[in-house]
C-alpha cells in the first residue's frame, strides 16, 4: 500500500495498471533480469564496497542538486521512497555494470574489429517530396546551378522541421538505414546528389555532407559492452523461460 499524498494506492491497482498500460510484461522481464544479474554476480564473487556505493550516491545526488542532508530526504521522499530503497537501486546498477564488465569488456575490441564497418557514420541530408516529377525537376534544377540543395531542400520539403533546417537528417550508421539505401549512400561521394529515390511511396533526394570513419572511442566502447551485454541477459531470460 502507497500513500501518496492522502490517496491510498493498493498494489492490485498498481497490477490492474501496468495490464492496462502493456506495461506488465516489461516490469516481469526487468525482475527477472535483475535476478539472472544477481546469480551470475554471486556465482563470480562479484562484491561492491561501501565505498562504490558512496561515491555513486554522491554522484547522483550533485547530478540532482541535493546539496543538503535534508533535500536528500526531501527528494526521496517525493519519489516515494526511503534511503535503503534507493542504495539497493544504486546497488544493482553498479552490480549489473561491474558484471557486464567482468563479462564483455575483454571481447569489446574484438567485436569492434569484426563489425567496424557497421559504426562507420554519414552526415546525411535529404529533400522528400510527394511526386517523382517534383523530385526529377528539382535534381534538374541542382544539376543546372538553379538552386543550391540547401535552398531546394528549404522550398521543397513536406517536413516543417527539415525545411528549417534546409534538409538536414542527422548522423546515421549503416544499420541505421535500410539495406539497399546503406548500399548506395556509402559507395557516394560527399556532395554528390543521389536520386530521384523512390522510398514508401515518397521521393527522396539524399546528399551526403561528410562520412566519420568508426573509432573505438569511449563512448562507442560503452555503446558496444551495453549491447553485448543485453543480448546476453535476452539469452539467459529465454533459457530460464523455457527450460
């Protein structure tokens, strides 16, 4: 039972929730995962000091602003727990980062080495409109010096938000596009005006500003261990499901 400022929530009506909200299915899995990272950390002798914990708590306490003892509480309690609710949540989170650790960290390189070609980036930008003609005036248009794509993108484009930003899409790894478009865009040259594109009954136009050559940086370091990580923690849950 919850009292959350005078009004009383029961647990059935936290359960009859998450079954509304699809939601339920989800929280089983987290539960489980929790306990798959609870054995395998016990079966390695994976301990955290108090002092782990402490640091982390400090962390996350100037990362929440809680200068003071009392706006500690205060926070903890708007959130509607207590101290040791919270040092159990810091608990499993270092536990399940120092499992992945002990578990993947050594493979990392190897898996970026295999797999590089997949973190190599495109800056990429791209004109969608709804009619091929449309699409095939405005690469005439281009070609001949007529306008520039940045300004046909800022004309043309069916997005509001692509118009502004004179069709920028963004950063994109191979896998974030579709196979025969990946196969395209990183066989182009920077500059070069690939199109007219026909994509979901639409028509594109794609510009490739720049390619960033994959390195293993930290971040994608991180990136790399999280996903190997939850493949694994998917394999043990399917095991335990169906054992």
């Amino acid at each position: 039972m919850i009292d959350f400022k005078g009004h009383i929530i029961f647990p059935e009506d936290i359960t009859t929730h998450l079954k509304k909200t699809l939601q339920i299915k989800e929280l089983c899995n987290n539960i489980l995962y929790q306990k798959i990272i609870d054995k395998a950390a016990e079966e390695r002798g994976l301990k955290l000091t108090s002092e782990e914990i402490q640091a982390e708590a400090d962390r996350l306490r100037y990362e929440h602003r809680l200068v003071k003892a009392s706006d500690t509480l205060a926070w903890l309690t708007d959130q509607l727990i207590v101290a040791d609710d919270w040092e159990a949540g810091i608990r499993d989170t270092l536990l399940t980062k120092k499992l992945s650790e002990i578990l993947f960290n050594k493979d990392v390189e190897k898996y970026f080495s295999e797999n590089q070609l997949d973190y190599d980036q495109v800056l990429l930008y791209q004109i969608v409109v709804p009619h091929v003609q449309l699409a095939q005036e405005i690469c005439y248009q281009i070609e001949e010096g007529e306008l520039s794509f940045y300004e046909a993108a800022h004309i043309y484009d069916i997005d509001e938000k692509r118009r502004i930003n004179c069709g920028y899409e963004g950063k994109f790894y191979r896998w974030n596009l579709k196979p025969d478009i990946a196969a395209v865009v990183f066989s182009t040259r920077p500059g070069d005006i690939l199109g007219p594109l026909i994509i979901d009954q639409s028509s594109y136009i794609l510009m490739v500003e720049e390619f960033i050559p994959a390195e293993l940086t930290p971040a994608r370091h991180q990136e790399i261990l999280d996903k190997m990580f939850k493949e694994w923690l998917a394999a043990e849950l399917n095991y335990l499901l169906n054992a």
